[in-house]
C-alpha cells in the first residue's frame, strides 16, 4: 500500500489515544508526527484521521518515539493541534493508564474525562482584568483630566473594593474609552492583576470566623507528625476525628507548611460539601494566596477558568468535588493531598470510568511522592482495615470535640411503639418525642434539621384492596414510581420514576380492580405536610425550608438556602442527605431523623455501614454552638448496631462488629470485586450474554477467585433495557486485577454501551 502522504516524513510517531477509541489499544494507537508539529509533546491535545474513512478524531498524546515497529508507509499522519492549548502534565498521563487498567476504562475515554469539556472546546478562556493603584503618582507629573479621574476614582474606594474590573473603573471615572487606563498602566501608575470570575465570587464569602484561639493538644501531636512526613515521599495518613473534633483546623495548617514551602495543597470534599462555607474558610484563612474551586455548579467558563489557573501553577491551593483530583498541577509541584469525608459515597463516579476519587487520589499522591490525609469521621471500612488491621495507613485519632463542644445526646426512638402512642389512625411522620421537641426548641431560639433520605410525596401508589395487589411501577424500569405533589398542576401532583425520570399521571383508579388508588410511604414532601399541620408559625413566618433536588436549583440555590440558614432567617430545615453533610451551624440545636432505615433494607453488603455513617453524620450537625445538642432518631429497627452504636458514637465498636461478618462473609475489605452488568432490551439475550460471559470467567479463574451470576440485578430492568449482573470475588487485588485483565485481552469484557464494568462498586442496585 502507498503511503498516505507520500511528500511528508516522519519526525517521530506518537501514541494517540483517541477519545472515541475502543477498548482494544491500551496504550493507543500509533501516528506519525509531521515535520510543522516537530514540538508535539506528550500530554498535548490533537486531531487524527481514524478508521477507513479517515474521519476526524480528537485525542490525547500518550507518550512519543523517533522509531516505530509498524510499516512507516502504513502509519497516518496527525493532522493538527485541536482547538484546545490543553496539555496534561506527565502524572496525569501515568495516572490515566492506571485508572484504564484497574477500572476496565478504554484510556481514550479516562482522558477526556479528565478534561472539562470547556478546556477541550477552547470555550470561556477568559480572565477578568482587575485594576489596582500602582506606583505612587509622583508630585512634580501632571496628569491629563481623564487619567486623574481615574486615579481619583479608584483611590475613593474602600480598600476590600480593590482591585476593580475594568468596565466598572471606567464607568466609575466616566470614561467613554479605554485609552486613559492603557496610558496609566504604561506608566505603572496602574497595576493590572487576572482574576477568575470564581474567585471573584467566593472571595465575598470569605471568612475567618471559625480560627481557634489556640490548638489542642492532639490537634499540634497529629500535626508535629503529618509535618515529619511532608518532604519524605509518599506516606498515607487516616484522620479519624468525631463531627466537630476540628479536623479542618489541622489541614489548613498542614496547607500552610505546604505553601510557605513553595507546593500546592489539593482537598477534595464532597461535591455536596463544596459549600461556601468550606470555601469561604479556606479563602478567608488564605486571603494572600489563590485558592482554585473546582465544582459542578461553575459555567464552562468558570470551569475553563480555574483549569488555567491551576495549569499556569497559578493556584496554591485546590479545592474541589471528586474530577478535581485531576486538577493538572505541574509536575513536581503537589505537596499534599487531603480527602476530606473519605467515606463519602459520591467519590465514586457512576459512569464509566467508574473510578474511585478517593482511591485514584492515593495513586496520585504515590506519583506526587506526597503525603495523603483521608479525613472523616465515619472512616470508610476498607480505610479503617488499611489503617488498624494492615497498617498500610498511619492512624491519627481526635475523639473528642474541640473545647466547649460536646457530642449531641442520641436519642433512638422505637418508630412502631410511637405510632402506637398516636390515638388517632392518621399516619404521624413524627412521632410524640420529636413533635414535642421540636416544639421547645423553637420556643427556645434554636435551629433544627430534619432529615429524610427520600424525596416526594409518597413512595407507593397502590390499589387499597390486598387482595388485588397492584402496585404502580415505572413502564421502563422495574422499581416503583412516587408521588410527587405540585401546585402548578390543575390535577395537584404526578408520578415519577426516581430511576429514568419519566412522568405520567397519577391514575384514579386501580387498572385491575377500578378501586382508588392510594398512596404511601415517606418522602420529604409529606414531611413538609405534617410540619405545616403542626407548627404553621413556620409557615406564615416563611421560616421552614425544604432541601431536596426537587427544590434546589443548582449550587447557587442550595448556596442561597444555606446562607438564609447560617444568618437565621430559617428555623426549621428538612431535606435529603444534602443536609447531612459537612454543614457547621452553631445554631442547630436539635436534628430529627425522620427515617433511618431508608438505606438499611437495601440489597447491598453496605448497607448497615451506610445506615451508621448517615445517622452519625446527620447527629453531629447539631451542638456545634455554645449549647448542647440534642438527635432524635426515628427507625423500626432499633436495636440493630447500626443505628445504636451510632447514637452512642460508637465507631471503633461497629467497625469491629461490622469487619467480623464480612470477614465471615469473604466481603470486601477481606476480598476484592468486580461487578459487572450486562444489559439488553432483550431479556433472553441479556441472560445469554451473561451466561456466556459467566462461563468465559469461569473458565480463566484460579482458586484465588470465585465468579457469581448471572443473575437479575436487584433492578432487573432500567430504562427499557434488562439488567443481568456478575460479580468476581477475588481473594486480593492482583488476582482481580489478573483475571480482569485477561478476560478484557480475551475479548470477553468489553466495557461500553451493553457492559458496564465496576471495580470496587459501591452500589449494588
Ligand atoms: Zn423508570
Ligand atoms: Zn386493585
């Protein structure tokens, strides 16, 4: 075959990996590098001819070599830079070929998903000008009108008003043209800085309210030691501190060695953390030094925005949801890695690559040669077996709360008992001890927090006749639909699916027995009823506010909501697991579960630990101020360890309870799996690819691994596709890592649209 341009020579080749790629090249697939790209570096964004048509594909240089082994004659040319200047520093390369081998990922793919796609679109690139006074204007210089006004302008203001955009000074000294400005800065009289519209908008919430007057004493030991180890390579650490131990106080000093040392901190939090109030702190203790948020809630812009800043090495601190652990430092330059709520569930991305952030976080810090810090105060149990059982972590213990805070009392309330005490029929969402104590905590100025993991109205729509049994279900999947009332519909609510999201409406009658239809079971909206029922003073003061997806907008909402909170404008906040997390109000003087057993009856090995980790996390919001704090915590199974170990802060004592049986059981953290799902619209296709998929694993595994399935996935169907699953259990990570990666060269896992592999899942459904 001729080749493809025969004017043109090779400088050297370079691996590509395409982003539309298949899963069949690893390490990518391999073009030539013509002479006007002689400076193509790896890491370096580009465009290529892919497939017979030769039809334009975008991808990421993996690595780059003056030889190849393939027919030169053969290899395609690259045909240019895309539209992006992005480039990836080394160790997110390295990184990217991990995640694409341990989570089954094609490496095309875990490239661009490290990239905003504003950065690979080249959108929004844009930086503020910020105008400041320069040098002082000296006596003898006589300044044309316009520029004095400017000067006049901008010595008026406040200095927290400094620096200004420039289309506000030029309004502000009436300037019709820019030109009197450019004339100041050419003269230094002017100092121009490039902010970020994001930093822009969290500096107004900086604040540096929460600084101790002083550290205790464990607080400086964990301290002294995390310093020993920053400029010693790679080392993990596990914080475990109880809610309001002051865990935040030692990574911002931590942060501080790390910057006055010339390296830049990387925090994630949870994306639902990412609250001002997080970011205000950090801003307001780092005031001199750029703090870079990166979150789900920025535009594309924004988001294009502190990607820049952090590749110019522009940030010292980063701080962020899960996708920021792949904020693109430059090499060489992070010196700490802090995890913050490591057990926190939306570390795990839920589409492929289903990449762990917390775990990819330890990798990165291996190839930083950084020390890591996982923080929480309900430790992950694969953390805490790492940390206690084989020592691969160092553990760093605060088990008390910081001086003058004490630990809220728990009360565990038997759910059956107190709708029993009810002498009416109606159906009480809170019961006797939590009405009466919500009721003397606003008698007494506190704030309250309700929480119930469940949004909507009701979450069973049935046929009243047991007989009949109907039960209304999703037409595309195969869960039940909930209830959901709306004022802006004539007929006062519709159905949804909390699955797929289709809509329909709530049908009158029961389709087999023409009975009407009733509804029930718990969902935030009736909560929201029944508190309206019994303390309308909320709702004519506009005091009671609802949290949930149905009513929070965005980041800005749930922002706005919870700054009305933190100034007291709101009493009485109720919602899911968005208010279960990371929220530090001092006011809060009483939380309610309403429900803890929402998450307790799933089929999912994790579940008690979810169960005690929401209880205990939701407990510790309250008691955060100068007075105790009081939980009451609502479930039909209260005797179960879950939930009385958590209302008597009992960590150390369930993990031990909870590590025994899934020793017992062979579950992971003593095993390693893989869940893979396969899914068809066709049921009887989807159980023959499973079974030929079981039978291939079967027939390449060891005695170090055990396959199971396939089986219906406990939602057996999904969006108008059926779900069958099968689970390898592998006795450590290599033995899973082997067989996976035999059965993916096998041509027997192909992860994409019909198979979704997940390494380590964390849901089960
Ligand atoms: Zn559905
Ligand atoms: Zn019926």
């Amino acid at each position: 075959m001729p080749s493809l341009f025969p004017s043109q020579t090779a400088l050297g080749y370079a691996k590509v990996a395409v982003e539309r790629g298949v899963d069949r090249y690893p390490d990518g697939l391999t073009y030539a590098i013509p002479p006007e790209l002689a400076d193509l570096r790896s890491g370096e964004r580009v465009m290529v001819p892919l497939g017979r048509g030769d039809t334009t594909a975008g991808g990421c240089i993996i690595s780059i070599s003056r030889e190849t082994d393939l027919d030169p004659d053969r290899i395609k040319f690259i045909r240019g830079r895309d539209a992006s200047s992005a480039k990836l520093p080394g160790d997110l390369i390295e990184l990217a070929r991990w995640i694409s081998n341990y989570y089954c990922a094609p490496i095309g793919m875990t490239l661009a998903a490290m990239l905003p796609a504003a950065v690979k679109r080249n959108i929004g690139a844009v930086t503020k000008t910020m105008l400041d006074l320069g040098n002082p204007l000296p006596l003898e210089v006589k300044l044309p009108p316009k520029q004095r006004a400017v000067l006049e302008a901008l010595a008026s203001l406040p200095p927290e008003k400094r620096p200004i955009e420039l289309s506000a000074l030029r309004e502000l000294a009436g300037l019709k043209t820019n030109s009197p400005i450019r004339r100041l800065l050419d003269r230094k009289l002017l100092d121009q800085q490039q902010r970020s519209t994001v930093e822009a908008t969290w500096a107004q919430h900086a604040t540096d309210d929460f600084r101790p007057d002083s550290l205790t004493a464990k607080q400086q030991q964990i301290i002294d030691k995390i310093i020993s180890t920053l400029d010693k390579g790679f080392s993990s650490h596990l914080l475990y501190g109880v809610t309001g131990s002051g865990k935040t106080e030692i990574y911002i000093r931590l942060i501080e060695r790390v910057i006055q040392a010339g390296k830049t901190a990387l925090m994630l939090v949870p994306e639902i953390s990412l609250t001002p109030q997080t970011g205000g702190r950090l801003i307001g203790r780092f005031a001199d030094h750029r703090v870079a948020i990166l979150h789900s809630g920025l535009t594309s812009a924004q988001r294009h925005q502190q990607w820049a800043l952090v590749a110019n090495g522009g940030a010292h601190i980063i701080l962020g949801a899960r996708s920021a652990i792949f904020a693109p430092v430059p090499g060489g330059k992070i010196g700490l890695i802090i995890v913050d709520e490591e057990h926190d569930g939306s570390y795990k991305q839920d589409q492929a690559p289903r990449y762990h952030g917390r775990d990819v976080a330890i990798r990165r810090a291996q190839l930083a040669g950084c020390p890591i810090i996982l923080g929480s105060a309900t430790p992950s149990l694969e953390s805490w077996h790492n940390a206690t059982e084989n020592g691969k972590y160092a553990l760093h213990i605060l088990d008390e709360r910081a001086p003058g805070l004490r630990l809220p009392t728990v009360k565990v309330v038997d759910f059956a008992e107190q709708a029993r005490a009810h002498h009416d029929r109606k159906v009480h969402l809170l019961g006797p001890m939590l009405e009466g104590a919500i009721g003397r905590t606003l008698e007494t100025g506190g704030q309250i927090l309700l929480l119930l993991n469940r949004r909507g109205y009701a979450n069973y729509i049935a046929c009243p006749d047991q007989t009949c049994g109907w039960v209304m279900t999703c037409d595309h999947c195969d869960v039940t639909t909930v209830y959901h009332k709306s004022k802006r519909l004539a007929t006062g609510g519709f159905v949804q699916c909390h699955h797929c999201l289709t809509e329909q409406r709530l049908p009158s009658q029961c389709p087999d027995c023409a009975n009407k239809v009733t509804t029930f079971g718990l969902g935030t909206q009736r909560v929201e009823e029944e508190i309206t029922n019994k303390f309308p003073e909320l709702v004519t003061g506009q005091t009671m506010l609802r949290i949930d997806s149905d009513t929070m907008h965005g980041a800005k909402s749930f922002h706005d909501a919870l700054e009305r909170f933190g100034r007291g404008d709101i009493r009485l906040m109720l919602g899911t697991q968005m208010i279960a997390k990371g929220l530090d109000f001092p006011g809060v003087r009483l939380v309610g579960v309403i429900n803890a057993d929402t998450a307790l009856n799933l089929p999912d090995f994790r579940a008690a630990e979810r169960t005690f980790q929401l209880v205990s996390q939701v407990a510790g919001r309250c008691g955060r101020g100068d007075q105790p704090g009081l939980a009451i915590v609502q479930t039909f199974n209260p005797g179960v360890p879950a939930i009385r170990l958590a209302a008597a802060h009992a960590y150390t004592e369930f993990a031990e309870i909870e590590l025994s049986e899934r020793r017992q059981c062979n579950l992971p953290p003593y095993s390693r799996m893989a869940r893979i799902v396969v899914r068809d619209a066709e049921l009887m296709k989807c159980i023959a690819i499973g079974k030929r998929l079981a039978e291939g694993l079967r027939s390449l595994a060891d005695d170090s691994q055990r396959i199971r399935g396939p089986a219906p996935c406990p939602i057996a169907r999904l969006s108008d596709r059926h779900r069958q699953q099968v689970e390898i259990l592998a006795t450590n990570a290599s033995s899973l890592q082997s067989l996976l990666a035999s059965a993916r060269s096998a041509g027997m896992i192909q992860p994409g649209a019909s198979m979704a592999v997940d390494v380590d899942p964390t849901t089960m459904l």
